[in-house]
C-alpha cells in the first residue's frame, strides 16, 4: 500500500477506491461536532433510554434525514434554541413518526408535508376575524427526535419533548406522527396539568386496545393514555367512530372504561351544536383542561386520501371543521393532528386537511380570548400582540 499523497496512484487496480478510502480522513469533523453541540445545546439532550448521546431530543442538525426541514408551519418565526420556548404562547412541533403504523406508513413525513402545505394560507382568516400574526405569539421550534424501528424511545423523546414545552407553560401543537403518539404526548402533558385533563379525540377508531401485533401501536394510544392516573377514561370523547376498522378488543375497554364514543351518524342525527356541546361537558368534566387529539382518517376517506388507515364514511370537511372549531372555543391544553401520510396523498389535500383543523382551532381560541394574550419578549423575530 503506497503513501497518501492526495493523488490516486495509477499503478493500483483500484486507484480511485485506495485513493478514496485515504483521503475521507483527512477531512476533519470541526462542523459536525460543533452541530452536534449545537444541537444538544439548543435541543435538549436526549431521553435516558437513548444510548447514542450526541442524539438531541429536538432535531438541530443533520440527522435523522426524514426529520428537520426547516420551513415552519405557516411560516412563523422559529426558535432554534428549544430553552426559550417559554417566550412563546403556542409552539409548533413535528413528531415524524411512523413505526406504530399497522398499514400503510409514511406519517414519517407528516410534519414536512403538513408544514409545506401552509404556504397555501395566509395568516388572516375570513369568517372568524383573525389574523394570526398580529394577534397571536406562536413560534415553530422544528421536529422531535425520534428513533425510527424503535417506538418505546421515541415515545421516550415524544414524552420528554411535550413535557419541556408544557413546563414552560406554553401550548404544544403536535403535527403527527402516526396516532401511537397519542399515548407518550399525554404521558408528556398531563403531569403539568393542575387537576384532570380531558381528551376530544376525533378518529373513525378507537384506538383503545391494549397492545396490536405484540406492541403498543396506532390501535392503542387511549388504552395506556388513560391508564395515567389525572387522564380518566370517563373524560375521554370519542367522535367520528365507526366502520370496519374497530377491533373488538378496543370497544370492550371503551365500554369497561366508560369513554364515550359518537359515531358519524350520531353526529348526522343530533347535530353540530349539540354534538359539541355534548363532548365538551363530558371532557371538562370535573377536569382542569382539554387536550384535543384529532385523526385525520375521521374525515371521509375521500377528502383525505394520504393516511394510515383509511375508512369510507367519515365526517365531511365542514362538519369536521365546525365541530374543531366549537370544541377549541373553551381553550385547549394542546392540539395534535395525526396519521398525515404525504406519500398515499393526492395534491396534497390530506396535508391541507390537517393544518386547516390547526389554524381553525387556533382561529377559535383567539376569537374567544382564550390564545392572543402573551407579547414576545426577547429580541426576535415575533408574532403577536
Ligand atoms: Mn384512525
């Protein structure tokens, strides 16, 4: 073997790969271990159960590659160094996450395809009179890093992410993620709650099992959600429930467990406003606050091609829309939108879905007082009173 002289030596057969193999040394890594720094610095260092500790809990650098695009969610400001996240009144975050899928994949790619999607929008909204940049502080802090083929630590990560922005007192939006995140953002939440914490999740599932194909997956999250002692069953509402996709096992919890489930055409039968109305007395009930978990399969499957396990016979858009936007009007502890699957979707229009339901849930709270009430104070970029 001849010396490395920063030229392949011709009189090797495989000149370019002995010459390849020498020089990746002498590249140097000063810029990756200053990411990496960066990234534990402004990320958070990573959940004990992850063995790899240049790994940060929020995506600051290269990796994972699936993860991180940093155009944010309707272009608000971003924060890149998570410790100041306290600054804001509402944070945006992705969780790409698919490896709880029991079908079709691919919500790996929900948060990017989600944020891509809000270029579409500006920040005013018609009918309800707002504009989410002069009223509301809402900053985009990126993505969580979670551990493809590995759910319990990424839920580890997901739990440990939504607990540092619940302790700061700041509303976490969750842009899922298959729904397995259902069960680590509530594990995260609910210790930060000052009592009961209530959950409106629309889904034409259930999702109450205990475990599907030996693991907790997509099937399960409410099954170990309410498992946590101020995260009750009873407060648990289920609207948009139906089909052929409920295994048995889910609906016997739910009936154990006393959840309440309202089906597409209980919704039909009795009505927007009572529907609402029904769902927000059982959630609140005896509970500090509200957590909304919204399925994007809770929509006919015809409006939303691009998810996990789609269901004919869902809610129409403007059902679905009216009934996020009367049950946020009271204030939510959090918002999540799940199993946005970007490469089963058609021009993008489960993605536009899935941030419509944000922005009106959004829209709701400021219109009632509930979101709008928190200046900016540190020197940057703001949106806001
Ligand atoms: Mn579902």
């Amino acid at each position: 073997m001849s010396e490395f002289t920063g030229r392949p030596d011709p009189s090797l057969p495989n000149a370019e790969g002995a010459w390849a193999q020498q020089a990746e040394a002498n590249l140097g890594d000063r810029r990756l271990r200053e990411e990496i720094d960066r990234g534990l610095t402004f990320g958070l260092e990573a959940a004990p159960t992850i063995n790899d500790r240049t790994i940060s809990t929020f995506v600051r650098g290269e990796k994972p590659h699936f993860a991180g695009e940093r155009g944010t969610f309707l272009k608000c400001p971003f924060i890149e160094d998570v410790n100041e996240v306290d600054d804001a009144e509402v944070a945006i975050f992705g969780v790409p996450l698919d490896a709880g899928a029991t079908y079709r994949p691919g919500t790996r790619f929900g948060p990017q395809g989600i944020r891509r999607s809000t270029n579409l929008f500006g920040t005013y909204n018609y009918e309800s009179g707002v504009d989410l940049r002069e009223q509301l502080n809402m900053v985009d802090i990126g993505d969580v890093f979670t551990i493809p083929g590995n759910l319990e630590k990424s839920f580890d990560q997901i739990s440990q992410a939504m607990a540092h922005v619940a302790q700061k007192g700041v509303m976490p939006i969750v842009l899922g993620g298959d729904h397995s995140i259902g069960f680590p953002t509530i594990r995260g939440l609910a210790p930060y709650m000052d009592g009961n914490i209530g959950i409106i999740h629309f889904d034409r599932h259930v999702d109450t099992q205990e475990t599907d194909l030996d693991e907790r997956m997509h099937t399960t999250p409410w099954f170990h959600a309410t498992n946590i002692k101020n995260a009750p069953a009873t407060n648990l509402v289920q609207i948009g429930i139906g089909g052929w996709q409920s295994p048995r096992e889910g609906v016997k919890v739910g009936r154990d467990r006393k959840s309440t489930v309202i089906t597409v055409g209980d919704v039909e039968r009795v009505g927007i406003e009572k529907i609402a109305e029904t769902a927000l007395e059982i959630a609140w009930k005896g509970a500090k606050a509200v957590y909304l978990s919204f399925d994007i399969d809770v929509i006919d499957a015809g409006f939303v091609p691009g998810t996990g396990w789609p269901e004919p016979g869902g809610l129409l858009p403007r059902e679905a829309l009216n009934l996020v936007k009367l049950v946020s009007e009271p204030g939510l502890a959090g918002l999540e939108v799940v199993e946005c699957s970007p490469p089963y979707d058609w021009a993008e229009q489960t993605a536009l879905m899935s941030s419509r339901v944000i922005l009106d849930s959004l829209a709701a709270q400021v219109r009632t007082g509930k979101l709008g009430n928190k200046a900016a104070k540190a020197d940057r970029p703001a949106w806001g009173p």
